[in-house]
C-alpha cells in the first residue's frame, strides 16, 4: 500500500474553493438583485405604514430609545454564554478545579454587568404608572367604564 502524501499547499485547497465560491455566490447575488428589481419607484401608498387594516393617525418616533438596544445585548451575552457552557459541561471532568474556577469568573463578571445595567435602568421600560388615589380598584367593570369614558370625552361613539 503506497502512503501519498499531500503538500501543505494541497491541504488548502477546499478551503480556497470553498472561500472563491462564497465571493462568487455573493457577487452573483448582487448582480442578480440589481438585474431583477423593479425600476419603478415606489408611492406614497406604497412607503405608508400599513398595520392591521389601521392607518396610522400620529408620527412613528424616529429612534427606539436606547434601553431596547441594552436589552438585546444582554440577551445576546447571556445566549453566547450558554453556548459556551455545554462545552464546558462535557469536559468537566478533564478541567477539574481549574475548569470550575474559569467558569465561575466568567459568570461573575457577565453577572455584574447585568447588574450595573440593570441598575441603570436596562430593564426599566416607560414612565413608572402610579395609581392616584380615589380611582377604584381594577376590575373588568371599572376599566370598561374608564375606557368608555375616555372614548365618549374625544367625541368618538362609546
């Protein structure tokens, strides 16, 4: 049995192809989304937000405040945390004290970031509601009888 050896330069070669077909795959679906997109542009009708059946009678906020931002990082870290823990789980007992320890800083210090932002406010979201005193309690009655009356108050048929 002959043993063939291959050069280094032969051992990258998939990853060589693999990467031109990717830029190629890319460049084509560039190419093809300019080719096949519509020349027209688009109406008012059509750049209108459109919800439900609603049109829309006040201005979308231009920004999403800064604490949604916050939230899905924190999400992220936390998921990208997880991801590292089943590795961490099948290996445990080859990693040993040392294995444990690692962990356990990695954990602190993503547990302390979550707590400096929640601290600030990360998870807070709108004004505190505070009830005034003298309305009733909440019960189905009494918010059917707030809602009609607001409606009613903006002219609008109860």
């Amino acid at each position: 049995m002959e043993v063939v050896e291959l050069e280094a330069v032969d051992a990258y070669l998939p990853v060589l192809i693999l990467m031109i077909v990717g830029i190629l795959f890319a460049a084509l679906s560039f190419v093809a989304s300019g080719l096949l997109a519509p020349r027209k542009k688009p109406t008012a009708a059509k750049l209108a937000p459109y919800e439900c059946g609603i049109v829309p009678d006040r201005e979308p906020p231009q920004r999403f405040p800064v604490r949604f931002y916050l939230v899905a990082m924190i999400f992220i870290v936390f998921d990208i945390e997880i991801v590292f823990m089943y590795p961490f789980a099948v290996v445990f007992r080859q990693l040993a004290l040392f294995g444990l320890i690692e962990v356990a800083a990695f954990s602190v210090v993503l547990f302390v970031a979550l707590l400096f932002l929640v601290s600030n406010g990360a998870l807070t979201w709108g004004p505190a509601k505070i009830l005034t005193k003298g309305m009733p309690s909440r019960t189905s009655d009494s918010t059917i009888a707030r809602i009609s009356a607001s409606r009613s108050s903006d002219g609008q048929a109860a």
